[in-house]
C-alpha cells in the first residue's frame, strides 16, 4: 500500500516539473517573440496590413446666377516621401537635385531638404512629410522633379489630396451659401443652398487601398484607385451678385449707423419668384456684423403695421369695408377691455378714410375697423386670412423655415383684445420671407409664388434639372383689392409715412413697419421695417428690409432705419442692373484658374506682368482676381467697376496698390 501511494506521488511530481518546463519554455518563447525579435514580427505584421480607403470626391459649384462664383472646391495636395523606396543608386543620383528643386518651388534652404531626407532613410521613415496644401501648380512641380518624377515604388513620393471648400464672396451671403459638414459618425449638419442641395453638389466617393507603414500611417498602393470617385453636379442659383452686393452693403450702412442687433434684406423677382438677394447680418460683441443667422428663412416675429396689408386686403374682399370708409382715430388713443391702442401721432388723425389709416398707418383705424367689421364673426377674419395663405409655410429648399402663427378663436391664445390688436400686426407672427411672398402676390396681381434660390443643375453643359416658377396660390384675392391696395401702397411712398424716401425719378410702392419687440422684459425694443416692391406701376422687384433693436436714440421707426434701405437698393437697381432672361454659364476649371494665377504671380515677381482691364466687372469679382494676382486693392463704391487707377496693360510690380471706383 505504502509503495503504490509513493509511485503516484513520484508521478505527480513529474508531470508537475513537465508542466513547469513547458510553461517555462513557453514564457521564454513569449519573451523572445516580444522582445528579441519583437521589431521584426511588428514590421512584418504592418507591412501585410492594408485597408480600404474612402476618396472624397469633387464637390460641385454653387453658381450666382449670371455665372460668378459662389462656392467652389479646391484641390490642395500634400507630399511625402517613402525614404526606403528608392534604390541606394537613385538616391544618391537624385538628391542634391531633388534638394535643389524643393527649395525653388517651396521656399527653404536645399540643404535643409537634403539633411530631411538623409535623417529619414537612416532613420527607416516610410511616411515623412515634405509639404502640405499645395495648389494644382504647385504640386505638379514638385511631383516632376528629379526621383520624385520615378513614382511612388521608385522615387518614393506620396501625394495625399484633399479637398477644401472655398467662397469667392466671402463673408457675403455666406449664411445662405451655407455649408454641408459631416461628423466623425457619419451625421450631416446641413444650411444654407450648400446643405439643401447637398445630393447634388456632394458626388460619389471613390476608394482607394492603402498600405499601413506605420503607426496611424498608411501609404496608397498603386498609381490607380479602385473605384474613381465621381464629382458632384453644379447648381446655379437666382442670386444675383451685383444685387447681393448693393443690398448687403445697404444694409450693413443702416445696421451700423443705428447700431443695431441684427437685420435682414430679401430681393425678389415678383414674376418668377426667385431670389436675387438676401442678407442677414448680426452684431458681435465688438460691433461689426457677419452673417451668422438666417434670419429672413426662420426668424418669425410680430410683423407690426406690414400686417395691416393683409387685414386691409381681407376686408375689402369680404366687402366689410371700402377704401372710402370713414373710420374715427378719436385722440389717439382708443381702449379695448382696459388695453389702450395708441397711434404715433399725438392727438390723433381725427375722422379718416381706410385709404387715408393705411397711408397714416394708424394703428386706432385699424383696430376699429377690423374689431367692429368681425368682432361678431372673428372666424371669417381668420378664414379669409388663411384663404391667402399666410397661415402656413411656404416650404423652403433651405432648412430651418420658421413657423408662422396666425391665432384662432377658442384657442388659448385668443382673448377679447386679439381681433384688433391683429389688425397692426401684434399677436401674429411671421418670417420676413413670408411677409414678402404675400407683399409679392399683390405685385403679381394676386399670384403668389414660392421663393426660389435654384434655377437649374448641371453636369457639365448638360442639365440635369431644371426649377420653374411654383404657383402657391393663382389667386389670393380679387383683382379689384389688388388694384386699391396697390393705389394705396403707392401713396404710402408719395404721401405717407414713407414720402421721405419719394424720388420723382423712379416710384415705388410699399408699407412701413413699426413694432415693439420683447416688451415683456422691457420697453423700448423696436424692430423697423419696410416691404414693397417697385416699379410701382409695373413691379418688376419686391424686397423687405428688417432691423431688430436699433439705437432708440438714433431712430426706430421704419421709415427712418428700414425704408432707406428699400430706396437703395430700388435705386440702384434701375439704373445700373440689365435685365437678361437667360445666361450661358462657363465652365469653371479649378486647376486652370490655379494655374493662370501662379503664372501671373510669378510674372509679377520678375516684373513683366501687366496691369488686366477690369472695367465693368462686379466689384467683388474685380477685388478677388487682383488680390490673387498680387496686387494690393482699395475700393470706393459699391457694384461694378468703372475707373481703375493703374492703365490696362501697364507693368506693374509686386504688392503695387490699384484703387478701384464702383458704381
């Protein structure tokens, strides 16, 4: 017994000192893989590893629509260099000349290349970095010099492209060019006509495989992609650059003058419904403006006297009044249930006409006259408001359109005084947009259209599709409220309270706006404005302006801040903007424009370039052709060029000044 319990003992101590050298020989084997010969299975195991890559592809242009340039897609190129790629005899054939020819295209010292190179053959890198963003020009240069010009298995070069998103306007209507961004999980931040037309301008990917050379680095294998990526289409937009200009700067003049929070302008073509102009302009906390908001798209606020249009034109087609109805404004000052409305003129208008309340923009008129014409029937008020299609949105391409509020009788927002606080705009709300769509409807003689920022999309010269005119409604009320109401928005500008913006030279027709804004927190916070549209007898234009919170001690009212703005522009519009049907619209070659600046750039710096004419061009497109080719601009004006300071085709040097005269 006592020996058969010893030679399992024995056994088990065996089997114990097995298992102990096996887990010793494998901790060994563990270390000796880790650690002796760590670095050659770690290469080996980078240089089998390849993946998938997503190429980006070429974004399509977003055009005004006499051909400039909104937005446009730049491609910009990195370079770096594999320094074990090439053999020992290419290399050392080729870098002093390689050295030689970077530093006459980028700018260092060649030896500073040369040493960079050196340090990274002793040093094994496979991915150093030689230079970033490149332009076209630029990066052919460099791709054909001496061992770079052998490709990437012999010469070692690495060309990374990327794409960068560029406005030749800049800051101007940047809010409703807009942008389409994409995080790092795949969700897309969409504004502006960038971010509604994002299926067209985006393309489709390409993919490409790559080599992993390093940690975080991975090299391209082969000259050729696996699937090319396809650009993306061109959209041509209504807007109009010489318009923008005008309308931008008028605006930005009045925001500053009156130190305002914020504003917006719209310019409409009352036929088509398209856009020729739109600016939103806030303040920054050190006092200039940028277009940080779409305020005319989704800012939706108590319109105030513009509304009176729509209560006006309501009753006279239900016949509830005429244009010839007297209507008492007593002192002033009228009460509804302990609310007292209250007119800006002290004292009151005394016994008046509709027509008359309208040009006065009395806000006691109104309310009686709408309060005593539906107090007994408010529904038929409301009824005939949303016959006209202000009840609603109108449906944007551009997201983020604000929801207009026209109150209901029994809803909780209706009280004994909402029927004639309605009357001046108080208790409703809409978007500057949808104040102008209607404003329009009544240039149009009734027919109301949609807003419209896109005319066509393109691949090439071929269209792809094309947008009409998108009637709302064919009629929104009868021909007979059309014509008073355009009589009457007439005589505002001639006789009323915008007469001080009357000009003998061209008419024009609209309403001013006056109206308190967060009096809940306080008191004195106006928003001015003015809609219309003009020539009055034949609008060819429609266009609001709106400024939030002016300086009350500068001026509030909307015949001082907005109407201006509305002149302005009319002014400018008659007598500088041709009015063309269609425009042919160039191809737009990135990489050649690229390469005629860099041309002209280097001719300046030898000192034989020539001054281009740029008579009769758009400023903006003037100021960002000279400041590429290098000259220093100044400017006086605003729209298209008319005298230039330097003569076309005199020699000029580099970073010489040129002033430009607009019109």
């Amino acid at each position: 017994m006592a020996i058969s319990e010893k030679n399992i003992l024995n056994r088990m101590y065996l089997v114990a000192g097995v298992l102990f050298l096996v887990a010793v020989a494998v901790a060994i084997k563990l270390v000796d893989i880790q650690v002796v010969d760590g670095d050659k299975y770690r290469e080996l195991a980078e240089e089998r590893t390849e993946r998938m890559f997503t190429i980006p592809a070429n974004r399509g242009n977003l055009y005004a629509g006499d051909g400039s340039l909104l937005a446009t897609s730049v491609p910009k190129y990195d370079i770096r260099f594999d320094a074990l790629a090439p053999s020992d005899t290419d290399f050392e054939e080729n870098i002093a000349a390689l050295g030689k020819g970077l530093s006459g295209a980028l700018g260092r010292e060649s030896s500073y290349y040369v040493n960079l190179m050196r340090r990274a053959r002793a040093n094994k890198n496979r991915y150093l970095l030689i230079t970033r963003n490149l332009g076209y020009s630029q990066y052919m240069k460099v791709k054909n010099l001496p061992l770079f010009n052998k490709g990437p298995y012999k010469g070692g070069i690495i060309t990374e492209q990327h794409i960068e998103r560029e406005h030749p306007l800049n800051k101007m209507a940047e809010r409703t060019v807009g942008y389409e961004r994409r995080d790092e999980n795949g969700y897309y931040t969409r504004v502006g006509l960038e971010g509604a037309f994002g299926t067209y301008l985006r393309g489709k990917e390409g993919r490409r495989l790559k080599q992993r050379i390093a940690k975080g680095q991975w090299k391209p294998m082969g000259l050729n992609n696996i699937v090319e990526p396809e650009d993306g289409y061109d959209v041509i937009s209504t807007i109009d650059v010489n318009i923008q200009d005008v309308a931008h700067h008028a605006l930005l003049g009045t925001l500053e003058k009156f130190e305002a929070e914020h504003g917006c302008v719209v310019v409409m073509e009352t036929k088509t419904g398209e856009i020729k102009a739109i600016s939103n302009l806030g303040r920054t906390s050190d006092g200039t403006y940028y277009e940080d908001r779409n305020y005319a798209v989704y800012e939706s606020h108590e319109p105030g006297s513009t509304f009176k249009l729509m209560a006006l034109a309501a009753a006279l087609d239900d016949k509830v009044i005429d244009s010839s109805t007297v209507v008492d404004t007593e002192n002033g000052r009228v009460k509804f249930y302990n609310r007292t409305v209250y007119d800006s003129h002290w004292g009151g208008y005394g016994k008046i006409s509709a027509a008359k309340a309208f040009e006065l923009s009395s806000n006691t008129a109104f309310a009686k006259l709408i309060n005593e014409s539906y107090k007994d029937n408010p529904e038929r008020f409301i009824r005939s408001l949303q016959d006209m299609d202000i009840d609603h949105k109108i449906g944007l391409s551009i997201k983020g359109e604000g929801n207009p509020h026209i109150p209901i009788p029994g809803d909780k927002d209706w009280y004994g005084t909402t029927l004639p606080w309605m009357a001046f705009g108080y208790g409703v709300s809409l978007t500057p947009l949808q104040i102008l769509t209607f404003y329009n409807a009544i240039a149009n003689d009734g027919e109301m259209v949609k807003p419209r920022f896109i005319r066509e999309i393109k691949k090439w010269d071929a269209s792809v599709e094309k947008f009409d005119k998108e009637v709302i409604n064919p009629q929104i009320c009868s021909q007979e409220t059309i014509d008073e109401v355009k009589v009457m928005m007439k005589n505002v500008v001639e006789r009323g309270t915008a007469s001080n913006i009357y000009s003998p030279n061209f008419s024009m027709a609209g309403k001013t706006g006056t109206c308190q804004t967060e009096y809940w927190i306080e008191g004195g916070r106006y928003i001015a404005s003015f809609a219309g549209y003009f020539p009055a007898e034949n609008p060819e234009y429609s266009c609001i302006v709106v400024v939030h919170k002016p300086n009350k001690k500068l001026g509030y009212y909307g015949n001082v801040v907005a109407a201006p703005v509305f002149k302005q522009i009319a002014q400018k519009i008659y007598s500088d903007t041709p009015l063309v049907d269609e425009v042919e619209l160039p191809k737009v070659n990135t990489t050649a424009v690229d390469q005629d600046y860099e041309a002209y750039y280097k001719k300046v710096q030898k000192g034989y370039a020539t001054v281009p004419n740029v008579k009769g061009m758009s400023g903006m497109d003037a100021v960002s052709l000279l400041e590429n080719m290098g000259l220093k601009v100044h400017f006086k004006g605003t729209g298209k060029v008319e005298l230039q300071s330097l003569i076309p085709g005199e020699k000029v040097a580099k970073n010489q000044q040129i002033t430009l005269q607009l019109s």
